[in-house]
C-alpha cells in the first residue's frame, strides 16, 4: 500500500504509484501552497465584527474559525495571496501588504 | 467451433463490443467509424448489453467521458477515425498516463486537409506515440479478434494501458467477409469481468486521480508507462496464445508470410498485406524469392522481431500508408530501419514506399513493381533515392 505522505521528491519510480494517483483522501494538507503567493492578508483583529463574510470566500480554506465560531488570524501555508477576503471585508478588517 | 457469419468489419467490431458488453461507451459518430456506435446503439436499445451509452457532443468529450468512466472503474470502450482521433489528442495522454485500459477501435482514415474520408494511417500514425498499444488487423477476422484481445491486453494488471484497434476505413470496416465470430459466452469467458484495484467509485478508498505531477515526479511516472509498453510485448503474446487456444487462430506480434528464403521483402500493415499476399504468390509462381512481413503490433514495436525475419533479404521496401512528412521516410520505415540497425541487421537494402495516400487505390500489380524495384535494387552499387512513392502521378523527380 503507497501513502501519498511517504512519496517524496527523493522517492524512486518503484516507490511512486501507477499514473500518480493519490490512494489516500485530505493529503492536500501536505501541498503548502502558501509559496505562491505575493501579495500577504493581514488580519487587522480590532476591526473585524467576526461576520465571516471573509471565511467562504477563500478559495483555499486559509482562514482557520475555532470552536466558538470565531475567525482567527491566516494560515499562510496554504493562502496564495489572491485578496479576494480583503475585497469581501466590508470593515476593512483585511489590508493586502 | 465459432460461428459462421459474413459481417462487415465494423459490424463484426460492433458484434465484439456486444459479447464484451462493456459498462460505458462514449461516441461521437465519423465515417467511416460511424457504423460502430450505430449498431452498438442498437445493441443498447435492445437491450443486448447492459452498457451506458453516452452519444457525446464531440471527440473530445467522447474521450473525456471515456476516461471519467474509467478512472470511475467502469471498462469502457469506444470507436473513432482520422479528425475524430485528432480532437481527441489532448485526452489519448491522459487516457494513457493515467493507465486507463481503454478500447477504441481506430477505422483509419486520412486526416484533413483537403477534405478526404478514404482510407490510408496518417491518423493511427499522428497518435503512435500518446502511449497507445497499437494493434493492426488486414482482415475483418482480425478487426474482431484483435479488440477481443485488446481488452485483455489492456487490462493486464503490469500494464494498464489503452489499446487502439486499427484497420483500414472501408476496405475493411465497410467490406462484408465471411467470418468465425466466437460464442457470446465464450468471450465472457475470455475478457472476464473487471474488477480494478483502484477507482474513483470505491468508497472504502478516497483517491485522487490525475494530480499535478511536478518536476521530481513525472519523468518517473513517464518511466514507469515506458516499462509497460515494453512489457506489453510479452503480455501480448500471451494473450495471443490463449486466444489461440480458445480460437485455433495464431497471431504473433508479426505475420510472416514466404520468408524463410526470401530475398525481397515488403513491410506492410493492415489490408494491404492481403494484397501483397497475392502480388507474393504471382511472383514466387515466376520463381521470384519474395516474402512479406505483416506487423500486427505497431506500439509496442516489434523491432527485434521484424529485424530478425529481415536478417536473410537483399532488400526490403517498408511501405506507409502515411508520409512522414519528415524528409526522411514513412514512420513505419524509420520504425523498422533503427531498428534493423540496433538489432545489426545492416545487409539488406531499404527504401520506404509511400503508398495508398487518401484511399489511392493499391493492386497488386502495384506491390510486383515494388519486388522488382528491390530487384535493381539489390544489384545497384549506391542507392541515394531511399525515399519513393508508389502510384503517385507524375512520380518523383
């Protein structure tokens, strides 16, 4: 049985699954897309009503909400900087830098 | 003990893909493909087979949802020819790279422009090299039993790789022949059921198909559907004896016809061998050494195989249905001279033919000027014009 997290860049053709199909499910995870990006969101925390208007609208999933419900700052591993939650802030809570 | 039938090509293909009865098949109808889907539509609304038929809006979503059905689990087979084969482009190297054994009968046609719907290869040939096994039938028989065979080869666990099903538009997929077709039953038996160990509709395995594939990872991936290919040679001939078994019927990944002392060879594929067989058998009556070598596996390349039924000749003329439009010769001829030389088979003399162009019309008179062309050949010090055209007007300056 192949896992995704064991195949890496030093991995062989006799390690690698046929066509590289991926047999294990949420492994997007270990792609940190996050080095793509050039232009970073920053979170301006005393401006933000937690509307969550910002959450949806994230292609990637980067902005975390905990249990109370609440959003918490990015996860830059995995946001590519495209600013579409800064567009969707109606309290200017997200400034692109 | 089979049974007696006289089918047209493509109607024995259609009959194939019935007994196979497949889970999915994908068309868009183009001649002379058409009849396929026709009657395997049929087929579907008789309720002959169990298949889904999806009547797509074009090629390329015909092999689109070909491999979607596929990479699902589904054993899916299809049928297309010449412009058909050349929309599908983009999806022949996914279908092949994500190792979805596939059937598609290719019924070869010219590939536009100008406008042309006869028969020659520059279809088959444009796609030899997006990963396809490639098998060529010359007769209806061998249209019928090749894509039998093709399911199996396709679906060989060290393999998993889609099949193309090529014989020649009209002549053979329009021409009706008397044929042995096998009992329904017994091609269950043969083709099995399908079972793959990993697909999109398994629920107790979340896959992912198909992801991006950078720098430290495709040139592996691209290796590994290299060694299928070449494993195919023997899983190929496997199958071949098993269906021999079943059929009586021998296939190799060659047929050689007249070669063990021949001194002139030709190197052709599909119906044309059928007539070379003949312009043979007038020539030996003359006491003329001919012989004829028909390739029946076109990818993988039976290089070794064909070289070493050439080792012998003085000259062979490798004839194609396609023009390289290479400067250099027809892919068959480029195909079989590296690999004359790589096998050291460097005696005989050869010339590419490009012949047959656009359905022009081949007799066998046509094939006894090409033995007796290698005739001067043989006896010629220097050969510089390698590259020739058989029944072009006006010839070659």
């Amino acid at each position: 049985m192949f896992e995704s997290s064991k195949i890496n860049a030093k991995s062989t053709w006799k390690e690698m699954t046929p066509g590289g199909t991926i047999y294990d499910a949420g492994n997007s995870v270990d792609f940190k897309t996050g080095d793509w990006r050039s232009q970073k969101p920053v979170f301006i925390r005393e401006n933000c009503k937690q509307c969550l208007l910002c959450v949806p609208c994230c292609p990637d999933s980067a902005i975390p909400v905990n249990a109370e419900g609440q959003r918490e700052d990015f996860n830059y591993d995995y946001c590519k900087g495209c600013g579409v939650c800064s567009k969707a802030c109606p309290f200017h809570a997200i400034e692109m830098q | 003990m089979g049974i007696r039938e006289r089918l047209s090509g493509n109607e024995a293909v259609a009959n194939a893909m019935r007994q196979i009865d497949p889970d999915v098949v994908a068309a868009f109808p183009i001649t002379p493909s058409t009849e396929i889907p026709q009657y395997f539509s049929a087929f579907v609304n008789n309720g002959k087979v169990h298949t889904e038929f999806v009547p797509v809006e074009s090629e390329h979503s015909a092999m689109s949802a070909c491999i979607g059905a596929s990479a699902a689990g589904a054993r899916v087979m299809t049928a297309t020819s010449a412009n058909g084969l050349s929309l599908m482009w983009e999806m022949l190297y996914i279908a092949s790279s994500l190792r979805l054994p596939i059937v598609m009968s290719c019924v070869n046609r010219a590939v536009s422009g100008p406008l042309n719907i006869h028969n020659d290869h520059s279809d088959s040939m444009g796609a030899r090299d997006s990963g396809w096994i490639q098998l060529y039938g010359e007769t209806n028989q061998e249209a019928y039993d090749n894509i039998i065979m093709a399911m199996r080869i396709a679906e060989h666990k060290d393999i998993h790789l889609p099949v193309m099903n090529c014989y020649d538009g009209f002549i053979t997929s329009h021409s009706v022949e008397n044929i042995e077709l096998l009992e329904d039953e017994k091609v269950k038996a043969f083709v099995g059921e399908y079972h793959p160990e990993h697909y999109l509709l398994n629920k107790d395995e979340q896959i992912a198909i198909g992801p991006l594939d950078v720098q430290p990872f495709l040139f592996e991936h691209k290796f590994q559907q290299a060694e299928a290919m070449r494993k195919a040679k023997d899983v190929i001939k496997q199958v071949q004896k098993e269906f021999y078994e079943l059929t009586g019927r021998e296939y190799g990944l060659i047929e050689e016809y007249k070669m063990e002392d021949a001194e002139y060879a030709v190197v052709v594929l599909n119906s044309t061998a059928g007539t070379s067989k003949e312009a043979v058998d007038r020539l030996r009556a003359q006491g003329m050494k001919v012989g004829l070598i028909k390739p029946r596996v076109f990818r993988p390349f039976p290089g070794e195989e064909i070289a070493n039924a050439l080792k012998n000749v003085k000259a062979v003329a490798i004839l194609d249905k396609a023009d390289g439009l290479n400067g250099v010769g027809g892919p068959l001829f480029t195909d079989t001279t590296s690999a004359m030389l790589i096998n050291k088979v460097t005696a005989p003399k050869a010339i590419s033919y490009i012949y047959g162009i656009g359905g022009r019309d081949v007799r066998v008179e046509d094939i006894e000027s090409v033995y007796k062309d290698l005739q001067e050949v043989a006896n010629q010090e220097n050969v510089t014009d390698t590259y020739r055209y058989l029944g072009l007007k006006g010839g070659r300056e």
